[in-house]
C-alpha cells in the first residue's frame, strides 16, 4: 500500500478526548474515528489489524472443530422474554419497534437464537457436541462507552456456543475452548490471565474471563501469591481475620448521640470497626432487603445480586428504609421478621459485637448471632481484598488490574430448558441440551494488544496482527535513484508475500519516520543516497532501538527471517 495513496492520516496533536493509550494512538495514527459515543469507524489501517485478529480466533475456532455460522443481530424480543433475559440485561438491551410495532432486540450476545436453531436440527444425542459460532457485530447500550474500542456500543464479538449430551461432555468441550483462547491471546503478542469470573447476564452456573494485565484496566484482579488462584474482585472469595476469641457477654444499650457511621461509632467507642456490625438496605427490584455483615467488610453488590436473583439491585433511599420501620444508622437485625435479612458469615468471626438497637442515638453491645438475631440467608455476600487469605491455600492474596479480554461461561441447561431444545439419549428419553458460551471482543482485544505494546512514540504491533508487516520508508524521494530503487524493493518484497506499507511521500525524513514509528509496523526499511550506495538498506525492528545495515542482495529473505523471529 502506498501511503500517498492510503486512506486515513496520522494527526500531529495527541486528541483531547482520548482516554487510554490505545485510544490515543488509534486516532493518531488514523486507525478509528468516532461516530457517536461509542461508535467507530476502522479506517484501512485499524480495519486490517482487526481482520487479522479475527482470523487468528477464526483459525483457532475451526482447528477444535468449531463450525462457523451467521446468526441475525434483529432478533423479536418475544424470544428474549422467553428466558428473561430481557430483563436481565436491563437498559443494555438496544429495543427498536418495526412498521408494524412489533418489537426487536438488537442482539447483544445470541444464546437464544442459537439455542432456538440448535433444537430445531438436533434430534438425538448422535448430533452431539456441537460447536458453533460467529464472528458478528453486537450491540449494547454501555452506560459509560469509554476508552476508545475499549467500551463500545456496536461491537465485533467471536461468540460460540458448545452443545453436549451432559455435563462431563461440557466441561470436555469448556476445557477444550480454553485451550484454543490460551492459544489465540498468545498468538496476538498478549499474556492473558484466566480467572473466575461472575457470570452477569448470560446466566449459568461457572465462568472464567481472560484478563490482560494493565494499568488501564476497568476490571479488578485478586490473585494468590502462593498458588495459582485468581479471580475478578466481582467473585473473589477471601478468609478474613477472626477476632479474638471471648465469652460471650448479656445485651446492653449504650447511648450514641449522633453516631451514624461504622468509623464514628468505632471511634466514638475505641474499639476496632471489626467489633461492630454493619446493618446496610438494598432494595432488590423494589423489595427492602435488610443485609448485616461485620463492620471492616464491604458488601459485595454482584454476589448479593446473585444470591437475591433479582434484576436490579441498588441502596434503598432513607424513606424505603424508613419505610419499612427501620432506623437508618441504628438499624438493627435484632427483632426484624417482616423483611428479608441477608447476613455474611463474618458475623461469626468473633463475639460481643455492637450493633444498632434500632433507635435513634441508641446503639447495643454484646450482640451475638444466632443467640440474638435470626437471619433468613447467610452466605458468603463479602468484599475480598489484597492481603486477605487465599480460600484455596491461604496464601496472601494480591492486587492488580485487568482489560477483561475474553469470557467462558458453563451455561448448563439453562437455555435449553426454557427454550426446549432437546435431544433423545441411546435410551429414547427426551433430555436437555448442555451448553456452554464463550466470547472475545475483537475490538477490544486489538486496543489491549496496543495497551501492553507502544512507546512514547507510538504503536509496536506484534507481528502477527500488524496492519502491514513491512514499512518501507525512503528517504531524499527526489533523488531518482532512490525513488526507482524503493519502486522496486516495493515490487519484490509483495511479489515474496510480504505486506508492506510503502512510504512514497515527499515529506521530510522527519515526518515520514515519526509517522513509521506511530504507526508502527513491526520492521521499517529504509532507503537513502547513503545506504545505496554501498547497495544496501537500513533495516529496524520497530521494538529494538538499534538499526542495522543489510545488503539490498537477499534482503526479502533476511527481512523474513527477522519478521519471525
Ligand atoms: P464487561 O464486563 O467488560 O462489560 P461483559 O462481561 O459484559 O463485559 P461478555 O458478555 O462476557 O462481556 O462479552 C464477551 C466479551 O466481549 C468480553 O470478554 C469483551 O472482550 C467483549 N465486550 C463486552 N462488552 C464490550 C463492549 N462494550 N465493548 C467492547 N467489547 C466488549
Ligand atoms: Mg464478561
């Protein structure tokens, strides 16, 4: 491609508007351009990259024996309230009325039509495993697109679907699709880390998501710096520190004037924030729920939004908590029946706790469960933080953050029970279909993959997803022994399969090795007066600093050679 020629270009100021790293350089270097908030355009340049991402998912995909298909993105909504995942994915869902009122969804991820064509074409268990996908455009209504490709509202996903006779045969499938991933992430220059996951809107039982360490990242990571433990704080589990072991003591009202928070009263008694419990309402879908848990310990909002099995969950307003008879600051779990109490374990961890008496100004010592209060749920609702203890070996668990690349979900017979899809065991018995969801965002693969390699200066593509493999630069373009020169290694390194970017612009040594750098493909070229005349070229990888001098003689090979490397 002849950069004269190419469409797109490079921008001399970092945009204002960007967030990230990658989202800087991709508009730099002319790769995207936004069109609404959260809705680019690739440019040549950005498109290629993005293509060859696809293509390494794709291969990956057909060698475990991945069938590719095309599913619609406008899909009725009547299917989506079938599974209720209508509901699920809330405010998300991008809901468009035809000419005749009927009501679509534009697919955010496509269990449901995948599971509606799968019962359909599978009769018996002699049609099984299946493994489908597609590499498709989804839609989402993000709260907050940010982050360039990062968060978007239209989107390239690799979905697929697996479809087994049972439960063994999924997690055959399950283990089989982590491997092909762990293969693609290192294929695309990416170390990706794999950690349990929150399953959210897609349902399903287990899940495990492909984190790229970054700095940008949106997602938390706690992982064990013993075993190998890890997972997104939105599922972490930890131990927490028991307090100290004491008789228990009888009931008492102490006065605490003003006392609203956890740190206030803590102070105002000189005892330590894991010595009082922690009374905090939720309303779940408009219901008051009455959740306690030890004073130091956050709630963690996904798991009791999983235990609740509610749509939206959210704090409740002082008047739904005054609402439901309830002090707010002095709440207390003693003596509550007609509200639904969720407690954590770690109200166990320890004795004599202090807890609101439900009064204004009033708090209570010596409180104990069960002896004192009932609850109706007790499970694990709690924060995990770094330093806490690993729950598989104990070890300290660490800290660090993630671009989530990737995330595989068991899906069980959620779908397939709802939506019939069936198939006939060797005994003729009617039995649901186990299926398992795995997506990669693209998009947000090829933003990751600039996150964890650039410099000051611009992108350093990893080879195998680089626009162009190639940048030949020559320099003194008047100068016509250099321009027919740089015509012909243009000429031959593309009929030797090489893709090459070809600089044959007049501008000044400057620009056009500045523009080399930001745009980064993986080796530049260069031409000069100088280095023709001793019949050679000056050859760089873009992510050494060192250049070296090759002879023009076999240099495809030689470029070759390095481009594997
Ligand atoms: P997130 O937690 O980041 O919102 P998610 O868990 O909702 O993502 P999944 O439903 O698991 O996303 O989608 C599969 C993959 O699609 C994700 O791992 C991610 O790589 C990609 N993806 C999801 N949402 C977006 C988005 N808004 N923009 C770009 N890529 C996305
Ligand atoms: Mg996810």
């Amino acid at each position: 491609m002849r950069v004269s020629k190419l469409f797109g270009k490079t921008l001399r100021q970092t945009p204002s508007e960007a967030e990230n790293i990658s989202h800087q350089l991709l508009l730099k270097a002319g790769m995207i351009h936004q069109v609404a908030a959260g809705a680019y355009s690739y440019l040549p340049l950005g498109w290629r990259a993005l293509k060859k991402v696809e293509n390494i998912v794709r291969q990956e995909m057909d060698d475990i024996g991945g069938q590719e298909l095309h599913m619609p993105v406008l899909q009725p909504l009547e299917l989506w309230q079938q599974t209720e995942r209508d509901q699920a994915f809330g405010k998300s869902l991008f809901i468009l009325s035809d000419r005749r009122d009927r009501k679509l969804v534009l697919a955010p991820t496509h269990e449901e039509v995948t599971t509606e064509l799968v019962r359909r074409n599978v009769q018996s268990y002699r049609d099984l495993p299946l493994l489908l996908y597609q590499i498709q455009t989804k839609f989402r209504d993000e709260p907050r697109p940010r982050g360039g490709l990062m968060r978007v509202r239209e989107f390239t996903m690799k979905d697929m679907y697996s479809f087994d006779t049972d439960e063994d045969a999924m997690n055959v499938s399950y283990g089989k699709i982590v491997g092909a991933y762990e293969r693609i992430y290192q294929r695309c220059g990416l170390p990706a880390l794999i950690v349990d996951a929150d399953s959210g809107a897609i349902g399903g039982k287990e899940s495990h998501e492909f984190m790229v360490i970054a700095e940008s990242g949106e997602d938390q990571i706690l992982y064990c710096s013993n075993c190998d433990y890890a997972a997104n704080l939105e599922k972490a589990d930890s131990i927490k520190a028991e307090n100290e072991k004491e008789e228990m003591l009888s009931l008492e009202e102490i006065a605490t004037p003003g006392i609203i928070t956890i740190k206030d009263l803590a102070k105002f008694l000189n005892i330590p924030e894991s010595k009082t419990l922690k009374a905090v309402f939720y309303s779940a879908d408009g219901e008051v729920v009455f959740v306690v848990i030890r004073g130091d310990i956050e709630v963690n909002e996904v798991k009791l939004k999983n235990v609740l099995k509610c749509h939206e969950l959210r704090l409740a307003t002082e008047e739904e908590v005054r609402g439901a008879g309830l002090v707010a600051g002095s709440a207390s779990p003693m003596g509550l029946t007609d509200i639904r109490r969720v407690a954590d374990p770690s109200i166990t961890l320890g004795a004599n706790f202090v807890a609101g008496a439900n009064k204004p100004d009033t708090h209570v010592k010596n409180v104990n469960y069960p002896r004192d209060f009932a609850v109706d749920i007790m499970t694990d609702i709690a924060t995990a933080n770094a330093g806490e203890g690993c729950p598989r070996c104990g070890g300290k668990l660490l800290f660090t953050r993630g671009i989530e690349v990737g995330h595989v979900f068991k899906l069980g017979t959620f779908f397939s029970e709802r939506l019939g899809a069936t198939f006939l065991d060797p005994g003729g018995v009617g039995r649901s279909i186990f299926m398992g969801s795995y997506g990669i965002g693209i998009g947000r693969l090829l933003a990751a993959a600039i996150e964890q390699n650039h410099d000051e200066k611009g992108i350093i593509w990893p080879v195998s997803i680089a626009p162009y493999q190639v940048h030949l630069c020559p320099i003194s373009t008047d100068d016509s022994e250099v321009a027919s020169a740089a015509d012909r290694l243009y000429l031959q390194l593309q009929e030797e399969g090489l893709e090459v970017l070809f600089d044959d612009r007049t501008e000044s040594p400057g620009v056009k090795l500045n523009d080399a750098d930001l745009l980064g493909m993986p080796v530049r070229v260069i031409l000069s007066p100088r280095t023709l005349k001793s019949q050679s070229a000056e050859v760089k990888r873009r992510s050494e600093k060192e250049a070296m001098i090759i002879p023009l003689e076999g240099s495809v090979e030689r470029l070759k050679a390095i481009l594997s490397r």
